[in-house]
C-alpha cells in the first residue's frame, strides 16, 4: 500500500468508528426528536467549552515563554510534572481539586482567616477552573512545542540587531503563537465539549447540564436512541465547523530551518525574568496543590487496597501501551498526508475528539451483538477506541512540526531520491521524535484513565483499574479507591514519561 | 483485523466447553457483582446446588441495566435481571422481554409489594445521612429548605437515587413538588452524575448531609466501627427503593431461572444482603438483622409510587426539578 492509500484506509477506519457508530445508533431508533432542555444544554456546553479553551491559552502562553527560555535545576522534571493534570481520571481530578479549593480546603481556611466570605467551588466558575486545570498543561505542551520550533539562531539575531522585547514578540513570537494558538484552542474546546463528570458534578445544578448529559440521560434512562443519535450528530457538526475554521485561521508560521545545533534561546534578564518567575511559581501552584493533596489522601489508603487492583492494573497498562502504539502509527500517517496536502483527513483526525465515548460504545455494541458476546470482545475494542480518541492530540502535536519538516527538508529530501521508510528514518522519524514521544506518551495515559467504552463491555476478569476503582467508590471504600487512584496516577506518570523520554533522547538535536 | 475471527475462535471454543453444564446467564449493576457485594456468596451458595455455571454479566446500575437489555432485545443472553427498581418497572414490564416469575410473595418489606412479573429481593429507605455531630437535623423537607444546611444529591437523569428523590418530593408533597425544590435551591451545593460521587463528596466535607440510605451508617458501623453517622427522619415519611430480579422470556434456561429467583429469595442468600449490599432483606431473616442494624433510624411511615403512576409521572416530575432548580 503507498503511503496516501494507507492515510486514507485509516482515516475512513476513524470516521466508520465515530460517525458509523452513530448511525448505527440511529438506525436503531424508533423516534426522532430533541427533549426540552436540550437547547439549554447547548448555550451551557458552548459557553464553558469557550471560556475553559479561551482561559487555559492565554494562561499557557507566559508559562509557556518562561519554560522556552529559562534554564534551571528540575526544569526538565517539572515540565512533566506539569503535564499530569492532564492525565488525571476525572474523577480522581476533581476530588484533588476539591481537597484544594473546597469547603474544608487551604484556600478557604486562608479566606476565612483573613475574614473573608469563603469561596465555593460550585457554578461555572468551577467547571471552567477544572477545565483549566485539566488543559493547561495540554495547551502548555503544544504552545513550548512551537516555541522551540523556532531556531534559536533567529533569536540570536533579534537580540543582535538591538530588537527590544515588543519587536521581537512582534517578528518571532506572534507568527509562531498565530500558528499554534487556534490549534490549541479548538483542540481544548473540543475536549470541553463533551465534558460530562466535571461539568455535572462542580456546575452545581441542572443549569449547568451538558450535551455530553442529554446522551447519557437519552441512552441509559429513556432508551432514546434517536434523540441520543441527533446529539451525537450536532457535537460532530460543531467539531467539524471548529476544526475548518481551525484551517482557515492557523497561518503556517515560516521561521525557515536552523542549523539544528540545539543552542538555546537567549535568556532576557531584568523585569522579563521576574515576569518568567512568577508565571512560573502561580502555574506550580495551581497545577501541583491538587497533586499534592490526592498523593497525600492516596499513600496512607495504599494498604488498604484489594488484590484485585493489581491484575486491573496489569489489564490497563497492556490495554495503554497497544493503543498508544496504534493512535501512534495512524496519527505519524495521517499528519504526513495531510501535510503533503490530503486535507479531508484534518476533519477525520479530529472527530475522535467531539464523539461520545457512550455513542461510541453503544454503536459498536449493536455492531457484535448478537453476533459475539460484548465480553470477550472488551479490551480489543477498549484499545481500538482509545486509540481513536488519543489520535486528534497526536495529530495536533505532529501536524505543525510536520508542516515545519516538509517546508524545511522536503525538496532537499527530493533531491537527493530519498523515500518510502528511509526517508520516515533518516528524515521524519528525528525531527518528529519528540512531539512524537510526548504524544505517544500522552496516548497512552489517557488510555489508563480512560472509563469510557469499558463500561459497556466489561464482563468478569476484564476490569481495568479506572473500573475497579469505581466499583470501590460504589461499595462505599472511598479510601481504597484513593488508593487506588494514587496507583493509576502513577503508573499513567511513569507510562507517559517512558515515551516522553524516548522523544526526547531521539530527537535530532 | 486479526482481532476479530480470533475472539469468535475463543467465543467457541469456551462454549464447548460450557456445553457439559448448562449457563445460567444472571445480568445485574456493577456493586452487586462485585467482590464487595453480595455476588460471590450467592454465586457460590447457588452453585453448590444447581450442578450449573453461574455468570454474572455486569451494568454500571439499574437504569443501564434496563438500557442495555433494551440494546440486546428479545436476542438477549440473559437468562436472569438482578437490581432494577421500582421507579424502572413500568418501563422495564413494557419491554415485553420479562416472564412471570411464578414465585412466592416476599414478606419482609414494610409495604405490601407483588408484581407478576418482578420478585423483590432488597429494600431500603432513601434518607440524608449526615454526621452525628449536626446540631440541629432537619425533620423534613421544608424543615431543610428553611435551614441553612447544604446537602449533596444526585442527578436523576443520571442516577437512580437521585430518581428516587425526585420520586420523593413528588410521592410526599404532590402538586407541591416544584415549590419544595425551589425552596431547596439554595440548599443543593452540587448534582453529582452518581451516587459515589455524592457520597464522596460528602465524606471530604463538601456538604452537611447526602442522598442515600437509611442503611448507609451501617456500613461505617460495621465495616469501619464508625459510629459517627447517621441519617435525618423526616416526618412526611421515606421513599422506598424495592430492588427487584425477573426472568427474561426468551431465556435458555426457564428451569434454573426459576431456580435462582427462589434461591435468591431464600434465608442463604438474603442473609448475605445486609452487610454487602447494606439493604434490608425482601424477606425476614431467622437469625434477625445483623448486630449494628438495631441503632438505625426507622421510619414512620413509608412513601411509595405504584409502578404505574411512577412510571407515568416520571418525565414530569424530573422536568419539574430541572425548571426549579435551573432557575
């Protein structure tokens, strides 16, 4: 198969994954209309998803500078320490942010010895705060990418020719942020979107009542399949318009190649590198208070946990490493050919990122049954869907270095008749190596947090931890399951950092 | 692409297997399955007589039970449903899929309860459980509403407690309904998609009092010797939640099918109830409840729908949450 029919055959296994599971689901509904409140959900979905993707660039920018151009003891570490918020099961996330921001949390004990009103975390400022929480890191990551995408020699040569600070955000920084920011941006408003734990359980009410709710409420409680097919079909709609609009916006930001020498970008002193500091030590916070509290409720319960935990764990790591192998191999594949010009596939990379895991699952369930029981078949089809939903990150993180790559030693590869895989190993491979490694790495710990089509197909002997830990949290041992989740983190952490670290000792320079 | 022929290789050949003794096929929700919940003994004690495998298939909680019973249709597997509940029933009996199921009425649930169709098997009062140490526990619902206490509850597009409540209102004030929930408003910090979110949430000290069951301090009492909980009475009365199992029309297996619902029903595996599923028994147990059981509050009066009118009611009286309390 040539490289464009292998592009292709995977983007249509993606768009049959989603769009064919949803009508799937569709065709076997009887009735075909919207419920009352389904228009509230709506307003309530776009409006947090705007605000949560709006919010977390714009935080992502300064602590992104700060982590391109200072150097210092544990940079290297927190930078992939920041990257766990990310990674954290919902659940565990917002218990974590709780013990921080919450009634009995250090932020409220600080307000109310100051005689202030306590705060509550409830409402749409929580919603949102979570999702900043859980995306900053995310847009971080890809803004840093692109920062260090610009060869440090034009830096160099700013710095030479006597730029001041707003020249050189002028010439260098503001068509790289052009580039990657609307990227960015739709890629956490896409993930907002389908947010249903999050929004549901700090929105503090029925106002705040998501798009992602109306499925579960029309597939589990009414066995609406049609209206839970319409929805379906509307997030796919508003994941296609964000993604064109994507297209439109992003201008590829063209810095020409550098040397590829690894220098480093000038550090700029003075009231700049307090700047850096403080973006720097606001973000730790933010980022590691929950961390810290969840290690903290998580260490004392590790003795607690049932046998069980560690089969579960074994499931769910093997579960993880196969499908961020595959989200891997189709997002390198589909980043080439949409950066050699296939630009439909953009659309289909992107649409695991607004499909509902529920309509996912409940699309291939009507698929095997009755055909082969949904238990036998429930960690294949765990893999095959996590790794669909893993690809739109992947994707986002390759196709602008993709972009960069073809610009910079496309014709030079031409040239010299380079092709096939000894231009993937000699070429691609070493430029792409550590978005690559990142969002390998990436893939696979979110395929560990993931609690989604599981669900529908567990049977006995395939419980994934995320699973285990909710029957617990079930049977009243919330201890245990804080335990647990303290596993989960860390085995998601360390599964990530391997990949991470392969990407970065691979790169070319 | 090799994943599929494969499974259905395995599918197979675990089926020859299973051909010398016969399946029973029991689906049920995730926490009765469980190695926490009442499962593995009934499995084990049923096992020991019906020279059969027993296999639970398990669903997140009773409503997706029902949903995926729905999904598979009358080609279902399943050959017994445990843990519907009675504010499911009517939608559940309107599948067609279930069959008589021909056992003896239960005689331990504080209200008279039969059904041709559903066998009840645990019953529990919902209730706000909250830490001892409250001062002033409401006495009931406008007794909360005017209080400044915050409570969790659960969604009840969601969740079947959180259905359960909104049942509640609805069985407890009637037409009333929607002015209680806008009283409540303010007392609601959040609506947690499930009950172990709530419940969690009420444990890290997010609010004063949770949605669950009068049931619920038993388990601090007993597994964790925790005697600092218990639950508010209120005086209009507790909605009942009355757990179900049925048998499926189409099962392979009619025979053992019965034969679960009656061991199900019997002294071995209701024993078993109380402190897994921390629910009464649907019939009396010989030997009384477990020690721990007597300190529990017990309601007055017990509040329940009939299957019809729940089932009747139920899109209203959610809506009518959702307008009071989105307002």
């Amino acid at each position: 198969m040539t490289a464009r029919a292998t592009a292709a055959f995977f983007g249509l296994a993606v768009a049959a994954l989603t769009l064919g599971s949803a009508a799937l689901t569709a065709g076997h509904a009887t009735d075909w209309s919207l419920g009352p409140a389904d228009g509230a959900a709506l307003r309530f979905t776009l409006w947090q998803a705007g605000l949560s993707a709006l919010i977390s660039c714009l935080l992502a920018i300064p602590l992104a500078r700060a982590l391109a151009r200072r150097r210092f003891a544990g940079r290297a570490l927190l930078i992939r320490l920041l990257a766990a918020p990310f990674l954290l099961p919902v659940v565990v996330a917002v218990l974590g942010l709780l013990a921080v921001f919450g009634r009995a949390g250090p932020v409220n004990a600080a307000l109310t010895g100051l005689c202030l009103p306590p705060l509550s975390i409830f409402g749409l400022h929580g919603v949102v705060l979570a999702h900043v929480f859980l995306n900053l890191p995310l847009a971080t990551r890809m803004i840093l990418q692109s920062w260090q995408s610009i060869p440090a020699e034009r830096f160099r040569l700013a710095e030479a020719l006597g730029m001041p600070p707003g020249a050189q955000f002028r010439h260098l920084e503001l068509p790289m942020l052009r580039g990657v920011l609307p990227g960015a941006m739709a890629t956490v408003f896409l993930l907002c979107l389908t947010s249903f734990a999050v929004a549901l359980t700090l929105g503090g009410g029925p106002r705040a009542s998501t798009i992602e709710l109306s499925i579960y409420q029309a597939l589990r409680f009414e066995f609406d399949l049609g209206r839970a097919a319409l929805l379906a079909t509307m997030q796919f709609a508003l994941c296609a318009a964000v993604t064109l609009a994507t297209l439109r916006l992003t201008t590829g930001a063209v810095f020409g190649p550098g040397l590829g020498r690894g220098l480093e970008i000038p550090r700029p002193g003075g009231w700049r590198c307090g700047l850096d500091a403080v973006a720097l030590g606001l973000a730790c916070a933010f980022l590691l208070g929950p961390l810290i509290a969840i290690t903290a409720r998580g260490l004392p319960a590790l003795t607690e946990m049932p046998p069980g935990v560690w089969p579960a764990l074994a499931r769910s790591v093997a579960v993880a490493i196969g499908s961020a192998l595959l989200a891997a191999t189709v997002g390198l594949c589909l980043a080439l050919s949409v950066a050699r010009g296939q630009t439909w596939l953009e659309v289909t990379a992107m649409l695991p990122l607004s499909a509902s895991g529920l309509v996912i699952g409940t699309g291939l369930f009507l698929a095997v049954h009755p055909a082969i029981k949904p238990e036998t078949l429930a960690l294949p089809v765990t893999l095959a869907v996590n790794a669909a939903m893993a690809l739109p990150y992947l994707f986002r993180l390759l196709l602008p270095e993709t972009r960069t790559l073809l610009a910079d030693y496309g014709r030079l590869s031409d040239s010299l008749g380079l092709s096939g895989l000894n231009r993937l190993r000699l070429v691609a491979l070493p430029r792409l190596a550590r978005p690559l490694g990142f969002g390998t790495g990436l893939a696979a710990a979110l395929s560990m947090g993931d609690l989604g089509v599981i669900a529908l197909f567990a049977g006995e002997r395939t419980e994934t931890l995320p699973l285990l830990i909710q029957h617990l949290m079930g049977a009243y041992r919330m201890e245990a399951a804080a335990g647990a989740a303290l596993v989960l983190v860390a085995a998601s952490l360390a599964l990530f950092w391997a990949f991470d670290r392969w990407g970065a000792k691979h790169a070319a320079a | 692409m090799k994943t599929i022929p494969l499974s259905a290789a395995f599918a197979c050949v675990a089926s020859l297997a299973a051909a010398e003794t016969p399946v029973l096929d029991v689906y049920t929700y995730d926490s009765f399955a469980s190695e926490w919940g009442p499962g593995p003994a009934i499995e084990k004690g049923f096992e020991e007589s019906c020279a059969c495998d027993l296999r639970f298939v398990t669903a997140g909680d009773g409503a997706s039970l029902l949903a995926r019973l729905q999904l598979e249709g009358a080609t279902s597997a399943a050959d017994v449903v445990v843990g519907l509940d009675t504010n499911l029933n009517a939608q559940a009996a309107a599948t067609g899929l279930f069959a008589a199921h021909g056992q003896p009425a239960v005689t331990g649930l504080p209200t008279p309860y039969a059904d041709a169709n559903f066998l009840p098997f645990d019953w529990g009062w919902f209730a706000f459980v909250h830490n001892k140490s409250l001062a002033f526990p409401p006495k009931s619902f406008e007794d909360l509403a005017a209080s400044d206490l915050k409570i969790v509850i659960q969604d009840p597009r969601s969740s079947t407690p959180g259905l359960g409540l909104v049942m509640w209102v609805k069985a407890a004030y009637g037409d009333r309904a929607g002015e209680i929930w806008a009283g409540l408003k303010d007392n609601i910090v959040t609506v947690t998609p499930g009950w172990s979110e709530a419940y969690g949430l009420f444990l890290e000290g997010e609010a004063d009092m949770v949605l669950s069951y009068t049931t619920s301090p038993a388990y601090h009492l007993i597994a964790e010797s925790d005697d600092t909980k218990t639950a508010a009475a209120f005086d209009e009365g507790h909605y009942l939640q009355i757990e179900v199992a049925g048998k499926l029309a189409a099962s392979d297996q009619p025979v053992l099918a019965d034969a679960f619902l009656a061991y199900l029903t019997s002294e071995a595996a209701q024993s078993v109830i109380p402190t897994t599923n921390w629910m009464y028994p649907a019939n009396p147990l010989a030997a009384g409840l477990p020690q721990g059981f007597e300190t529990l509050i017990q309601p007055a009066k017990s509040l329940l729908l009939s299957q019809e009118e729940a089932g009747a009611m139920r899109d209203a009286a959610v809506a009518e949450w959702q307008a009071a309390l989105a307002q």
